[in-house]
C-alpha cells in the first residue's frame, strides 16, 4: 500500500495493529515493525502521525510500560512531530497511575508550555496519581479546585477522589462526596456505588453495604462483574455461603460472565468453613464457564483440603497446577507442607521443602513456622528445638510464632524454666510477645496448680502493653475450677465480661465440665442454657459431657435426649460421645449376663468400665441396641454414625465388628465416606489381611476415593513379602490411575515403603512402570530414588 501512496489506508490498518495488541510480546513486537518503518533510510518509509503515536502511547500505559513510553515520547520529538493535548494526558494519566505524582506534574506543565489548558481528564489524572501516592488532602485539592479552572467535575472525578478517601479510611467523607454529586450535574455510575459497597463491608459495615447494593439497583444502575464479586466476598466473609451463591446464580442469570476472582472468593469461602466439596463443585463450575483456575484457586483449595487433613488430596492439587502450567508459588508449597505436617507426616514436609528450594523458592519465616508449630505440637520438642537454633544461619529471623511454639510445648511438657528462658530470649531479640505466647505460660504454670503466679503473669502482660484475651480468662477459670474455687472463677467470669469480654464456648464448657465431673447436670443444663441465650452455641465437647453425665448417673433416657438436642443443633457427635452411649448399653448387657454374680462383684467390675476400652469389647449387637435407641429418640443413625463406630473398632483391629458395621450400613442403603474405606483398609493392612485389603483398594477406586498412601505402602510391601508380586503391580498401576501427586507416590511406596523394606529390585521395577506410563517426578525426587537404588545395590 505504501509504495502504492495508499497512506490513508495504511494509517487505518496501522492504527488497528497498535489496537489489536493483547500482551508485552505484541506490543514489542509492534514497536520493532513501527520502527523499521519509521527509519529514514528505510526504502518504504511511513513515519508514524500524531495519532499513531499518541495510540501507541495509550497502549504501552495500559501495560504499564512507562520506559518504553518516555523512549516512545522522546522518538516522536525527535520526528518533529508536536504532542497534543491527548500526547501529554496520556503521559500525565501513566504516571499518575504509577503513583508517580512527580512525573505526573511534570508533563503538566509541558501542557502549558505548549499553550494548551489541562482538561477534566489531566485533572482527574492528577487526583488518581495523589490518591495512589496516598495523599488524599492533595488529591482534594485538585479536585476542589477543577470548576476554578473552568473544567467540569465529572464521574470520573467524582469516583476516583471518593475511592481514595474510601481507601484512606475516610468513608464517611466519600459518601458525603457521592450525595453532592447530583450539584454538579453528575450521577454515581456502577463503580461509585461498587467503590463504596466495597469499602463499607471491608470496615465491617455490613447493612449499609447491603442497603447501597440495593439502592443501585432501584435506581436502575445495573452491578457488574466487580459489584457482584465485592458482594459474594463479603457474603462469603459473613459465612452466609447461601447467599453467596445465590448472588453468583443472580449474576449470572443476567449474563454476566464472573471473573476467576469471583469464583475464588466463593471457594475460599467454602474452604474456610470445611466445606470442601462444595468449593470443588465451583471449581467445577469455573472451569465448564471456561475461565481458568489460576494459583489463588488452587491455594485456597490446599488450605481447604488442609483443614480437613485430607492430605494426598491437598498434593493432587500440586500436580494440577503443574499440568494447567501454572507456577506454585511459595504460599502453595507452605500451604502444602503445612497440611504434611498436620497429617504428621513430616518426611514429606522435608521433602517439600527440598522441591521448594529446588525450584528456586526460599523458605521463609512461614516455612519454619509452620514445622516447629506442628513438631512442638507432635511432641518432637528436640526437633524442634534443632530446627529453631538453625535459623540464623540461615538468614531467618525467629518470630513470634516459634517462639510461641516452643514456649507451649515446653510448658506442656511441665518445663516451665526453660520456658521463660525462652521468653527472656525472646525479648532480648526485639520479638514481642503476644497473648498467646503468655497465654502458653499461665498454662503451664496453672497445670501445675499456681494460680496465683498465673494471675501474676495476666498483671505482667497487661504492663508489657498485652491485652488478656478470652482464652486467658478460660485457662485462669478452668484451674480455679479444677480446685473447687467456684467463688473464685465466677468473680473472674464477671471480671472478663466487665472487661468488655465475651465469654466464648470453652469458657461455658470449662463450668459445664465441672459440673458434670461432680454429678452436678442441672447446674451443667444451666450453664449450657445461659451460653445459649447468649449466642454462644455449644461445641461436640460441650453436648458429650452432658451424655457422660447423665449416663454415669445411669440416665439413659436423659442422655439420648441430649444426643437428640445435639444432632438437631447441627452438631456432628464424635468418637467420644458414642463411646458413653456404647458403654451404658454395655453395662446393662453385662449385668443382664451376669445377674448370677454376686452384687459387689458386679458393681466394681461396671464400675471401672472404662469408656476408652469401649471399642475394645463392643459387639455387633450393641451397636445394633444403639441404632435402636437413637431411633426411639428420634435420632436417625447416618453415615456420621457408622463411620464413628467403624473408625473406632478399626482402631483397635477389630475387623470383624467393622466388617459387619459396614455390611450392615450398605444394606440400609447408606454410602461409606472415604473416612470409612480409610478405616477398614488400615485395619486390615495392619491385621495383614491382603486380600482383603486389596479389594477395599479397587472398591475405593470405583467410588472416586483415594486410599491412604500409608495403607497402601503397607499392602505393596506385605504383597512382595508374601510372592504376589503381579498382584501388587496391579495395585500400584491402579494407584497411578487415582491422581495422586507422583512424588508423594514415589516417597511413600517406592522410598519409605519398598527401598526401607529392602526391596530395591521390586522398587526399580515399580520405577520403571511410573517411567513407561509417562508420570512425571521432580528431578530432586527422582535423583534421591536412583541414589538409594545405587546404594540398595551396591549392599
């Protein structure tokens, strides 16, 4: 076109390269074109207009290319080419977007150099750069002093100072903006009424927030993707998930498309109240809505999956990220090594932490958090306490978190010295202790029966500036009552509540738990009501010592209506709750069976029934008399139910009690969780029974379940001790199947199971069928596998 002298034309397709640009690596590759064109010592020379230029400028602003811009700028006064007004606003909006309020102005004043008058748009440029420079008070000048200049406020002017005071937390002011905007002929759009919306839930001025959304949409401002989004993450963040999802159902009804922003917020949410599946079926959603997952999906499902201890599930999401070609990032690794170490599997939190250092991440004061939280927590104090010293020469500074750590475990393990040491250190280190860290010691101090030191400690943190927390007041209330001080603990109740304290579930469950260790159930029914009145909702503990009482008090009835009460509140009963039912129903079968021996034969050995030896002798038919019973109170047995007792005896290898648990459960039509399958796998890996342990596998397979990498070492390597060799290839080939995170398979089975076990050859054969179906491990992992096969060997 151009040798043609076909210039018009030739401006239009170039005007629409520059538009069509979607990434750096277009604009680049732009900007080398435009150049070679604009030479002069080019053959078909087509030097770029004003317009050329000042699109190309627009272009490179939108991905923040400021370099690229000034060189862009420089180039075009070197053609002689003059900057308009649209030249220098688009300089002046660039800077300002950085917060570079400096360079900004200075383009400013090129505009009146060249004669010209800055516009509503230089201005409203100007505000954003104050705002984003964080000065507000300069921002609001600019903008009291527009209609001065003779420019016209305009939405856009209006939005962008309101969202700065929003964001400096002068919110009242920008709605006091927002309602002045009708003066000046202007009317809020969808992002002033988003703006604000956000910043009112965000100071946890939730019914204003609720009210504005509202407001928009009567007054026909329709919400957008970001409205929508603001409102299912503060719905998320009030745990109304109902809500919230009904909100995205809305947005979309009306052919919004949301953004992977949206949908995270939705899942994070569901993370964060456990309920996992729920956020997979957004995931699921997302993705059939074609938008992408991106690292803070699958982040925020790791940490759901961490709540919930299902671990190898948690290393799935790894592999997916691998494979979507996302990067995992140092919060994914921490996230993951931290559901590792909550499973108690720290083997493979090291392993993580080599893959994390492989892939050029640095561990951070989150990473070693994490392990010596979870080692002190495991009891691994002298671990530790190793890995604590090591810190320094690795550049890490210790923080509150390990310090607090190691203050509790050493405290739980009854060494209070070496303790305050610890807190001496900590303040020799310019590491401030917080309520937790004293809460750790007035612990140890009161498990060793000082109060009045522990009282002493509340004096000491209050000085150091430490506010005493609901959980101070617990652990003070629980050993004044541990004592029989009830005057004592309810005066420091009433001190905590004076205080401005509200009393949370452990408090009202340190009284109720008094109450029922010495008989006394209508107290304990009295607490329990005034907790309720209160807005605090009993926990599992609370409604279990309440069954234990009433059943040491030979009240059946009494205690199956409290388990009735539980269930109906919402509240899932655990391993303990069923276990004083069970043991009740025990005595009763025991002294029907034995009602020939004499009466203090009877009586002592009922009485030294221990609750935790219930799984140890409860038979089908007990469990059966408990159905019976809930049935009669109105409590239908569910799958909760059967997984409790099932994971209970599989627990102290009563396999045929648990088989027919699970037999019976299948015949009422009810689905075992994977809890359930986890349960009866481990019991028979444990019992070597491979079988059928093995066909639990394959039954786990079939209904979408991931067996315990665990279990499944232990069935692989019993196969091989026993010459099943086929067998246990099939198994494990079965295993590749499932989506697991190879490296967590080949850490588990291959090192810790088969090479541990000295079966290097079946581990190199294993290798080579991972190698054969292309399962792709870390090269770390990998090397590590060769090493112990050369080693193996060379024994």
């Amino acid at each position: 076109m151009i040798p043609n002298n076909l210039f018009g034309v030739g401006e239009k397709i170039r005007i629409s390269m520059i538009k069509a640009c979607v990434s750096v690596d277009d604009i680049r590759f732009l900007l080398d074109f435009l150049r070679q064109m604009n030479r002069d010592d080019n053959d078909i020379k087509f030097k770029l207009s004003v317009r050329s230029y000042n699109e190309l400028l627009m272009m490179l602003a939108r991905f923040l290319m400021i370099d690229e811009m000034r060189r862009v700028y420089t180039e075009m006064l070197n053609d002689m080419i003059v900057p308009n007004i649209y030249t220098l606003n688009t300089m002046v909006n660039a800077y300002s977007k950085m917060g570079n309020i400096v360079e900004a102005n200075l383009y400013v004043s090129k505009i009146f150099q060249a004669g010209l008058s800055p516009d509503s748009f230089t201005y409203t440029s100007l505000i954003l750069g104050y705002c984003r420079n964080n000065d507000v008070n300069s921002a609001y000048k600019v903008f009291n002093m527009m209609p001065n200049k003779g420019c016209r406020r305009n939405e856009v002017s209006y939005t962008t100072i309101i969202h700065g005071l929003c964001e400096a937390g002068r919110i009242d002011e920008g709605i006091s903006l927002f309602k002045k905007m009708r003066e000046d002929d202007c009317y809020p759009t969808v992002r002033t009424y988003t703006v604000i919306i956000h910043a009112l839930f965000g100071n946890d001025r939730n019914l204003e927030g609720m009210d504005l959304f509202n407001e928009m949409r009567e007054r026909s401002c329709e919400p957008n993707v970001h409205t929508y989004t603001v409102m299912v993450d503060a719905m998320c963040k009030e745990r109304k998930l109902d809500e919230s999802r009904r909100i995205l159902n809305e947005m979309m009804e009306k052919g919004l498309v949301p953004s992977v922003v949206t949908y995270n917020a939705l899942i994070r949410g569901y993370c964060e109240e456990g309920r996992i599946e729920a956020a997979l079926e957004i995931l699921g959603l997302m993705e059939s809505n074609n938008c992408r997952p991106n690292e803070r999906t699958y982040n925020e499902l790791i940490c759901g999956y961490s709540k919930r201890k299902h671990v190898h599930k948690a290393m799935t999401l790894l592999s997916k990220m691998l494979e979507s070609k996302l990067t995992p990032s140092l919060v994914t690794y921490n996230s993951l090594i931290h559901v590792q170490c909550k499973a108690g599997h720290f083997d493979s939190a090291y392993k993580l932490l080599d893959l994390l250092k492989e892939n050029g991440l640095v561990p951070d004061q989150w990473t070693y958090s994490v392990f010596i939280d979870t080692l002190c927590k495991s009891k691994r104090m002298e671990e530790a306490c190793d890995l604590f010293n090591s810190l320094k020469e690795k550049g890490i500074k210790a923080n509150e978190v390990m310090y607090t750590a190691l203050i509790d475990g050493h405290c739980k393990a009854g060494k209070i010295d070496e303790a305050i040491s610890l807190l001496e250190r900590m303040h020799s280190e310019d590491c401030l202790p917080n309520s937790s860290t004293y809460n750790s010691l007035i612990y140890g101090v009161c498990k060793e029966g000082k109060v009045q030191e522990g009282l002493s400690m509340v004096e000491n943190m209050s000085k150091m500036g430490v506010k005493p927390t609901v959980a101070t007041y617990t652990i003070l209330i629980e050993e004044m009552l541990r004592e029989g001080d009830f005057d004592h603990a309810n005066r420091v109740f009433n001190q905590m509540v004076s205080f401005g304290h509200k009393p949370d579930v452990y408090t009202y469950t340190a009284f109720i738990h008094t109450y029922c260790t010495s008989g006394n159930v209508k107290e304990a029914e009295g607490m329990m009501a005034r907790m309720i009145e209160a807005g605090v909702m009993p926990d599992s503990l609370t409604y279990t010592l309440l069954i234990s009482a009433y059943e040491r008090l030979g009240l059946a009835y009494d205690a199956f209506n409290v388990l009735k009460r539980m269930l109906d509140a919402g509240c899932d009963p655990s391993h303990r709750t069923y276990s004083f039912l069970i043991r009740h129903l025990s005595k009763i079968k025991l002294m029907k069976e034995n009602s020939h021996l004499e009466q203090l034969d009877l009586v002592q050995s009922v009485t030294f029934f221990n609750a935790a030896d219930v799984w140890k002798i409860m038979q089908l038919e007990t469990a059966l008399e408990l159905f019976e019973k809930m049935m009669e109170h109105g409590c239908t047995p569910g799958v909760n139910t059967y997984a409790k007792l099932i994971i209970g005896v599989c627990k102290v290898g009563r396999w045929g009690v648990a088989n027919s648990l699970f037999n019976h459960m299948i015949e009422r039509g009810l689905v075992p969780n994977e809890d359930i399958y986890n349960a009866l796998l481990s019991c028979c890996c444990e019992l070597r029974m491979l079988s059928s342990a093995a066909r639990l596998v394959e039954a786990m397979m079939e209904h979408g379940h991931l067996p315990l990498l665990e279990s499944c070492k232990l069935l692989l390597c019993g196969l091989y001790d026993e010459g099943e060799n086929e067998k246990a290839k099939a198994v494990f080939v079965h295993l590749l199947l499932c989506g697991y995170n190879y490296d967590e398979v080949a850490w588990k089975i291959l090192i810790d199971g088969l090479l541990k076990s000295g079966l290097a050859d079946r581990c190199s054969e294993l290798l080579s069928v991972m190698e054969k179906r292309g399962c792709q491990i870390d090269p770390i992992t990998y090397t590590k596998l060769i090493e112990g096969l050369d080693g193996s060997h060379g024994t």
